[in-house]
C-alpha cells in the first residue's frame, strides 16, 4: 500500500512522528481487515472524503492512529472515494 499525501490541517504536531503512528497503526488494520474495496484486486483513489472530523489537540501518536482509523473506514467503504 501507498500513500501520496496526507493533508492535516488546523494540528500542530510533529508531522513526522504522525507518519510514523499513521503508517504503523494502518499497517495493523490492514494485516487484521484487509481492504475491502481491494478485495478484487488493485485499488487506486485519488481521494477520500465524507470522513469524520479528527479532534485537534491531539498528541501526535494518538493523531496519526486516528488519522489510520478514519483512512481505513474510508478503504473499507465509509465516505466517498474518488477514482
């Protein structure tokens, strides 16, 4: 799985301990659920919205495991995903 870009804004946390907890924590969801919307082969999005707000003032651990959670719901077919 790759991801391009994540864009956050309104959070003021290191962005490179987010990545590190946003890409372990996605990693984890994928090994225990898969992605659904894959689940026939590749899956290309260019984006995912309709997602639920993140809470601000989280630490940056915390924010990037939300962030997974949130990227995840949207790969297994909550939101919109644009082709």
């Amino acid at each position: 799985m790759e991801i391009g870009e994540l864009v956050l804004d309104g959070f003021r946390a290191d962005p490179e301990r987010v990545s590190a907890a946003f890409e372990s924590e996605l990693t984890r969801l994928v090994r225990l659920h898969g992605v659904p919307l894959a689940a026939d082969g590749s899956l290309a999005v260019d984006a995912l919205s309709g997602l639920p707000p993140l809470p601000a003032g989280l630490s940056a651990r915390r924010l990037g495991q939300e962030l997974a959670r949130v990227v995840h719901e949207g790969l297994s077919g909550h939101g919109e995903v644009g082709r």
